[in-house]
C-alpha cells in the first residue's frame, strides 16, 4: 500500500481535499502515532486489557500503516497485533485513530480497508478487535460470541471478520498473547 492515494468522500462531507499517502508504520513514526493515540484516545489507554495482548511483542511488519497528507502532516494511523485463540491465529486490530481535526472525512474507514486488504495475502485467515460495533460493523465486523478478551472487557465489543471465508467458525476460547 506503499504510496496509495486516497481522495476525501463523500464531497458533501469534506472538510477540506486533502490526499493521504499511507506507508507502512516505520521505526521513524513510532513516536509520532504513539503522540497521536494519546490526542484521541482517553488518558490510560494503555491500562486496557488489550494491551496486555501487546506489550514486549512488536506490531505486524507491513501492515500496521501511517496517512500523511501532502505535508506529510500524520492524519491517521492503524497498528496490528498477533493473537491466539487456542491454536488458531488471528491479527488484533488496534489501536486505529484519525486526528481530531481529520475525522469525519473517510480517512478511518480508508485506513481500515486498505490496510486490510493486505492482510490476506500476508497470509492471516481472520482479523479481531474490541471496539463499537456501531462503526465496525461497516467493514463487516460480528460480534465474537465464543472468543473471550481477557478481563474487563465487554463483550459485546468484542467483534471478528473472516479474511478468508469461514475462518471464525468454530474459534471459541480466550485470546491469548502470541508468544504464550
Ligand atoms: C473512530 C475513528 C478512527 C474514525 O475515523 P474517521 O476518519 O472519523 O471515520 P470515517 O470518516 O471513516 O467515518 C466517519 C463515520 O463513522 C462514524 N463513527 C465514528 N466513530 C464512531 C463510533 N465510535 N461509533 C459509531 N460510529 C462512529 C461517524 O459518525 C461517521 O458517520 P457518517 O459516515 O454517517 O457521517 C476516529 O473517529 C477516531 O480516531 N476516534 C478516536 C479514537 C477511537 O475511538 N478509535 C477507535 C477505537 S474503537
């Protein structure tokens, strides 16, 4: 996805006409995305239970992406992390954020599909989050009823997309760090 464009939509909802360049997250961004989480998500991110999933093990080489705009101002950022559900694997979406002054303009839901559509051919059959339904749901997301987040999460936030048909039938269990 190096160097893919994306142009804003719908043109009635755009705030401005910005392109993005997404590229594939670099030791080079690290703190840049680090700085923007902490704008859009709430202080103690990093007390939920998904990053217990996360610490000490590095994000998926490739997938996890950064949006600059012509600037090379950071818009949005997407990180990935290896699971296991049993013996099954599976890709933990997250964190995904848009800069605050960016939201609303379809740069989330690029960030999302672009970077997912290489996640198949890297060889990963299902990818999981924890997040609102509400939103993920546009990008195909179902709730997990049998695939358990460690504690406290809700469940009903716990949401899945086969990246190859099928591939969550029959997953039930607790997700697990990827070197347990
Ligand atoms: C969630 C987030 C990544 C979406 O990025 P974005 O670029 O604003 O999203 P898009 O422009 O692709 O989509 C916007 C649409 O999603 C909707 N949306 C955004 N967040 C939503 C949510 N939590 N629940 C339901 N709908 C949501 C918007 O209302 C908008 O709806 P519309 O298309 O009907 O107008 C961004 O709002 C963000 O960074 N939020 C703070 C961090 C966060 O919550 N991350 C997700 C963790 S679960």
């Amino acid at each position: 996805m190096a160097n893919a464009m994306i142009g804003r939509t719908p043109p009635q909802t755009r705030k401005s006409r910005a392109v993005y360049h997404f590229t594939p997250e670099t030791p080079q961004d690290y703190w840049e995305v680090e700085a923007l989480y902490d704008t859009c998500f709430a202080p103690g991110r990093e007390a939920l239970s998904s990053y217990r999933l996360r610490d000490g093990i590095p994000s998926v080489l490739g997938l996890s992406h950064v949006a600059r705009d012509e600037a090379g101002i950071l818009g949005g950022a997407i990180r990935y992390w290896p699971v296991r559900i049993g013996a099954a694997q599976a890709l933990l979406l997250g964190p995904v954020a848009v800069h605050p002054t960016r939201q609303g303009e379809g740069l989330g839901r690029a960030l999302i599909e672009e970077s997912l559509r290489h996640a198949a051919p890297l060889g990963w059959d299902r990818v999981m989050l924890v997040g609102d339904a509400p939103y993920y749901g546009r990008f195909g997301f179902r709730r997990l009823d049998e695939v358990v987040m460690p504690p406290p999460t809700n469940p009903e936030r716990v949401l899945g997309r086969d990246l190859l048909p099928g591939a969550w039938n029959g997953i039930r269990g607790k997700v697990e760090r990827w070197s347990d």
